[in-house]
C-alpha cells in the first residue's frame, strides 16, 4: 500500500470515529458499568508459590498436600507485659474459645519469656473455612485489652492491606498527574480530556481481568498506575497533535487530521513498552505471565480508548479548549543542547566506561527469591506483629515432606536420621508422636501389650486383632496364633474405635470415654499426616529460609530420604519455594533479557530503517538498566529476584520511547539545519514529553516503592522510579552526544524499504498537497498546494492528494481558505 492510500484509509477511518463519536459514548458508557460491576468477579491469588512451573517440586507438593491432607486453620498469638501466671489464665480463656481446638502453651522460654507470653492456637476448621475467622475474631475481642500481636494467614489479611495502601497511592498519583498535566498543559481544558480518556480505559481493564480467571495481587495492585504511567503519553501525543492542527483546521477537521497521524505514530511508540512486557510472558515462573498479559492488555485499551474515546471528547470541549489556551509554563532547556554539541566528543567515552563498570557491579547484585532478608520503608500492623515475635520467641523454618505411605518403619528411621544432623532443630510424624506410656503412633503391639495399655481384657483384645486379621486378610495369623501379632497403636485404636461404635465390641464406659478421647487426638494427628498415598512429615530447620547452605541441605534430605523409599518424595515450604524460584531465575533472567531487546531492535528497525540507530539506543537504555542495578550492588541491599525481571522489562519497553522522541526529532531536524542547532531545537521539543511521561512513570514508581508494606511490590516500585530517573537523566545528557558522534555510523548503516506506489486517478475538484508527478491536464511535476480542476493521474511522492468533490466555484474558495 502506497503511503497515500495508507493515509488515505487512516483518514477514512479518523473521519468514521469523529463522525460516530456518539456510537462510541455509548459503548464506552456501557463497558464502564459493565466493569464496575465484573471488578468484583476477579479472583485475586495472593501467594507467590502459586506461579511456579507447573512440573516444579513445591508446585506438585503443594497439590498432594491439598488433596490429601488436612490442614487446620492456626495463629500465633503473642501477648506482651504480663506475668507467667496472667499467660496461664489467658492460655485457659483462649482454649475455652467456640472454634478453638487447642492452645499450645508451657513455661520453656519457647512460650515465655521476657515478660511476653506466645500462645501456638489451633482452630478446629480446616484453614479455609470461615469459622476460623469467627473464631479468630472472637479471640481478638477476648483479648482486647492486652498487648496484644497476631500473625496468621487466615483470611488473606495481606491481601487487604494492600488494597488499602494501593488506594492512597493511587489518589497521590492522580494529585500528581493532574500538577504535571496543568504545568505541560497548552490549555485548561485538555486536562479533563485527558483524564476522562484514562480513567475509562483504567475502569474497563480491571473489569476486564475477569477473563482470566484469577491474576496476582501484584497486577491487582500496581496495575492501574503503571498503566497509567506507561500510557499517558499516547493521549499527550495526540491532543498536541491536535492543538497544532487547530492553528489552521476548524475542530472537526483538526480531529480528524491529527487521528490520522497520530493513529500509526502512536500505535509504533507503544510497540516497544508491548514488546518489553511481551518478553516477561516467556517466563518459568508464571507471575511474569500474569503480569505480561495484564499489562499488554492495559496498554491496548489505553490505545483504544485513546483511539476512539477521546476524539469524541476533543469534540465536546473544543470550545472550551480555546477559551482556556494559557501560556507555556515549560522552560526551553537550549542550554542542553549546547552542552551536547560541546562535549559530544566527550561524553560518549566516558558513558563507555561507566557502562563497562555499571554490567560488572549489576552482575554483583545479591537476589533473594523469600521475604525474610529484604527490609520495607514501612510495615503493616502484620509485618510489626511478626517482627515482635521474631525478635522475642526467634523464627521458625518449616519443611513438610511427602513420602509414599504405608511404612511406619521407614518413616521412624528417616526422622532419625534426620534429627541426627545438626541443621535440623527437630521433627514431627507419625511415628515420633507419643501417644501414651512411652509408646509412639506407629509402633507395634501384640495383643497383651495393647490390653494391657488400656486397660482391656486380654481375651476381648485377641478377638479384636483376630477381627482385624480377618478386615486385613492376613488369614495366616488367625490360623498360626495372635499372640505374637503385633498391629501399629494408631492402626489399632482407629479400628478398635470403629468396632465399638458399630456395636461390634463392648467396653466399659471409662475406657470407651479414654478411647474417645484417644481417637480424636488421633484421628487429627492422622488427617494431618497421613494420606491416601502419602505421608506428612514436618521437620523444623536451624537454617535460614534461604540461602547456599539451606539449599544445599534440602538436597542432603532428598538423598536421605531415598534411602528408605522408593517413589517421589517432595519437599514443601519457603525454602524449597525460594529454592525452585532461584533455579528458575537463572533460565528467566537470560531469556528476559534477550528477549525484551531482539522485540525493541526490531520496532527500532522498522522505525528508523538503520542498524546503527538500534544499536546506540538500545545502548543508552540497557546502559540504564546496569546503572540503575548497581545501586543495589554499592549499598549493599538485596534485590528480590522478580523485581528485578519485572522492573528491567518495563524499563527497556518504556524508557526506550523517550530516546526514540529525541532520536526521531534529531534525524527530522539535522536535514534542514546545523547538527548543532538540531540537537538545540530536539532538545527544546522533546522536553515537554520527556518531562511529562519520564516523571509520572518515575513518581508512581516511587510512590509504589515506598509507600506499600509488601515486599515484592515495594522492589518493583522502587527500581521502576529510580531506573525512570536514570534513563531520562541519560537521554537528556548523554544520548544527544551519542547521536551528534555517531551521525555517520547510522548513515552508513541505513537501509531503504520499496513499496510499490501507484499513480492515484481523480476527476473533479482534487486537493493536492505535497509532491506529485503526472498529466493534470497536461504534465505537471513539482510541490502543488492548492485545488486542481479536472482529470489528475499522477504518482505522489510526498504529502496527499485527494478527490474533494463536484463543488461550486464558492465553494472552492472556502477550501482554498482553509488551507
């Protein structure tokens, strides 16, 4: 297609939306409602494990211990200043609770200590039942007068205090959007346009996240401003296109014409930030994906709103975008300009040195893929009630481990051995818990053992492991003699249990109250740890959550625990999650990386037709993303692993946009003047966008940085803002050099693109702008600005030509006047 006719169909199209804005109001008024109401049906997942590849060992181990197990809702309950015999009163009230099963309590300082007492509470639902959370409730009213600190997973109170903080974030943001818009702004009443523009587009994308079913809390919480960050220049891009229209156009036609242009210029400066979060989509761990799609999605309906909303808007207040034109209260900024020109031989080697540096510092980062070594500009009231009993009772490192089910033995073995290594603290299964009289769960006894452990008459307990003999079909034992048949305890008390309530077997009623009694300490003991094919076992580290030596040990119990089994074993909990994150990491930081700059080189291909542009822009930006990673290297801070992915691929889509304005500027301007007042005058045009767009980006990044609670989200912020700032520092003064130096690099490597262009026949009033060459009633070539009357058969080379109509001579007038 010839760009005539491109721009030919791009007019038709701008002319269709302008003409139908009222069609568009109403889809648009619709689509809001719409998503008010489905922003409600969006299932938001709060764990981070949740994204892990799906052949991943703590992803399968979860799914086991979902399916088989039980896990009974619990809380850890601190209360601080009182004394022992307070905590033994309140240990009481608390196990007197309705929905409280058990309160773990003593005077070992593993439960007292320095004046505070902690109570290890267990609810008698199941962790997702909401009875856990009455119960949990009840208990805080209970205690209300104490100094008192919570921490639990019930409930998903991390989840709300996000929102919480994420709510305030978002009314700074606005308050600072709206400041920076006002002092960029050319007229008052754009300012509206554009926030009307963005909030519909903002509304409709969370309603829209429905469709996938379930997203992260980090795309529910930071997706909003960094979509608004991200995207605000595409609506800035196209109202100043039409306020330069306007000069000359009246409002429709200036919609119209400015719709056409900015259409195409638009949709290629948001290739770049689709194709930075199109490399987080390839991602292992899935939050990438998540958080890829959200996005992308975000910034296409950013486009469309941009696209069909908005010019319908411009409509509405074109007459008050006229009334309230204000000066111009950005400053021109020349003296960049001449500082590039002065020090353009300068420059460029020193940024190679510091380029050089900044890779090998940010390669020395330290990632962390847990909570537990990262710090927060704030806390929430969980992460304070956490920190005290931390710092009072210390930490606890929790690994479950899954093996097959069925052998008491092995498991009693395995958890010997592992006991036996210094950095296990201790272990819990079946076969360690003692059930009464020294006698563990899952040892075995003979029929005189076990009756004379409860007190059962001994010829009453040969027919009940003659019953079970039979249940088991082990028929040799009843024939051979039970006297030397031995049954594990828990076996035997659960099928002792079931005899007598079926009526089977008759007992005393003291000792079928202690059997009661007994089975239901068992019966919770055994739906925690022993399921239809696996078995749980806890085993308590004296190691960090993560870490070389944490890492290494979680292999040491995988070669353990193959010494006694035969099938999968898993290993589940924070280390093994941050384990499996770390091994990830490696694959998705190479494929990020490559990714995010092969999809911007190829937009920057396309864009500016020359290999050697790419190659210095792509330079200035990943120049960026090593300055901005080096921060983290020098201060000695841990970086968690998927801020960093996320944050650097945002950075190169994103920032990207802000060299290719001055880019673009430079290579339109150095044609028609001086190198040196080209890079002036770039300077000087691109510096309202680079102020606008850079410091929103910037500014919501800090604000996400330090003014949320959640870790994850506070790293991404703060390596978004500080990476923004970075970059445009680098654009502003180190990228006009560049260009100034490498003018013949990116000359000697340009390339051309043909595409055919044909001859445009028209008869009638014609309005030719631009170049042509061809018959108008003869042979004309040459730079046409004006109405033809008659037959036009000729090739533009530049500018349009278009069939206007049959009009009268008056009416030929008033076009002309307009142009």
């Amino acid at each position: 297609m010839s760009k005539a006719q491109d721009t030919n169909f791009m007019t038709k199209l701008a002319t269709v939306i302008v003409d139908r804005r009222k069609l568009f109001f109403f889809i648009f008024a619709v689509l809001i409602v719409f998503s008010a109401f489905s922003r409600n049906w969006v299932n938001v997942e709060n764990k981070l494990s949740a994204y892990l590849a799906e052949d991943s060992e703590t992803n399968k181990g979860l799914k086991i211990m979902e399916d088989e197990f039980l896990t009974y809702g619990s809380a850890k309950v601190m209360v601080a200043n009182i004394s022992y015999e307070q905590a033994e009163m309140l240990a009481g009230r608390i196990e007197g609770i309705e929905g409280v099963s058990g309160v773990d309590f003593d005077e070992s300082t593993d439960h007292y200590k320095d004046a505070s007492a902690l109570f290890n509470v267990t609810f008698a639902y199941d962790e997702k039942d909401d009875r856990c959370l009455e119960a949990l409730e009840i208990l805080k009213e209970e205690l209300s007068g104490y100094d008192l600190y919570i921490d639990t997973e019930l409930g998903n109170p991390t989840a709300k205090i996000i929102t919480s903080e994420v709510s305030i974030i978002t009314i700074y943001a606005a308050i600072i959007v709206v400041s920076a818009l006002i002092l960029t702004s050319r007229t008052y009443a754009e300012i509206p346009v554009l926030i009307m523009t963005f909030l519909a587009a903002a509304i409709i994308n969370m309603g829209t996240n429905f469709f996938f079913g379930t997203i992260s809390f980090v795309s529910d919480s930071v997706t909003i401003v960094l979509q608004l960050a991200m995207s605000i220049d595409y609506a800035l891009i196209f109202c100043h296109r039409y306020l330069e229209e306007h000069e000359q156009l009246p409002a429709r036609e200036a919609v119209i014409t400015a719709l056409s242009k900015a259409i195409p210029e638009i949709s290629a400066s948001s290739l770049t930030t689709i194709g930075g979060l199109l490399a987080m989509t390839f991602m292992q761990y899935k939050i990438g994906l998540d958080m890829g799609v959200v996005l992308i999605k975000a910034i296409l309906l950013s486009l469309l709103s941009v696209f069909t909303l908005m010019p319908g808007l411009l409509m509405v207040f074109s007459n008050l975008i006229d009334k309230t034109k204000h000066k111009n209260f950005v400053p021109k900024i020349s003296f960049v300009g001449e500082f590039a020109y002065r020090t353009r031989k300068i420059i460029p080697p020193i940024f190679l040195l510091v380029l050089v540096v900044a890779m090998y510092w940010s390669g020395k980062v330290s990632y962390v893929y847990g909570y537990s070594f990262l710090k927060t500009p704030r806390l929430n009231e969980l992460q304070i009630a956490d920190s005290m009993i931390e710092d009072t009772f210390g930490s606890e490192n929790l690994i479950a481990m899954l093996v097959p089910s069925g052998d008491y033995e092995a498991e009693a073995k395995l958890l010997k051995e592992l006991e036996s290594y210094d950095e296990t603290d201790r272990t819990m299964g079946l076969a360690n818990i003692e059930a009464m009289d020294g006698y563990m769960l899952t040892d075995k006894l003979t029929p005189r053992e076990f009756s004379e452990l409860i007190d059962l008459d001994y010829e009453m307990a040969k027919v009940l492991y003659g019953l079970y003999a039979v249940n088991d079909e082990n028929y040799a034992k009843v024939v051979s003699g039970l006297d030397s048949y031995s049954v594990p305890l828990i076996d035997m008390f659960m099928f002792l249990y079931e005899q007598v309530d079926e009526g089977y077997i008759t007992v005393e009623d003291d000792v079928r109250e202690d059997l009661e009694e007994a089975y239901a300490q068992m019966n919770d003991a055994k739906q925690q740890l022993q399921g239809e094919n696996f078995s749980r076992m806890l085993i308590y580290l004296n190691l960090p959550q993560e870490g070389k030596d944490t890492f290494a040990f979680l292999d040491t119990m995988h070669q353990i625990a193959d010494k006694y089994y035969d099938g999968d074993i898993y290993l589940v909990g924070e280390p093994t999650s941050q384990y499996d994150l770390s091994k990830a990491f490696v694959h998705d930081n190479t494929l990020v990386s490559i990714l995010s700059v092969v999809f911007v080189i190829v937009v920057l291909l396309m864009t500016f037709t020359s290999v050697g542009m790419p190659i210095l822009l792509i330079m200035v930006i990943q120049g960026s993303i090593w300055i901005n990673f080096s921060f983290p290297f020098l201060s000695k801070t841990n970086v968690f692993f998927m801020s960093y992915l996320i944050a650097s691929s945002i950075q190169m889509g994103t920032n990207i946009d802000y060299a290719i304005v001055i880019s673009s500027r430079y290579q339109d301007l150095k044609s028609k003047m001086h190198p040196r007042d080209a890079i002036i005058e770039t300077m000087n045009l691109a510096f309202p966008t680079l102020i606008t767009s850079g410091m929103i980006l910037a500014v919501a990044g800090i604000l996400i940085g330090n003014m949320t609670s959640e870790p994850a989200i506070v790293g991404i912020g703060q390596s978004i803002g500080r990476g923004t700032i970075i970059s445009l520092i680098l654009v502003m003064f180190v990228l006009p050099q560049i260009l100034l130096l490498g003018d013949k690099v990116i000359e000697k490597t340009s390339f051309s693109i043909n595409t055919p262009v044909r001859a445009q026949n028209a008869r009638g009033v014609v309005y030719v702008n631009g170049r042509i060459n061809g018959k108008v009633s003869g042979t004309i070539t040459g730079i046409v600005r004006g109405i033809i009357r008659g037959d036009v058969s000729a090739l533009v080379e530049s500018g349009e030509m278009k069939l206007v109509g049959e009009e009268s001579e008056e009416q030929e007038v008033e076009i002309y006047e307009k142009l």
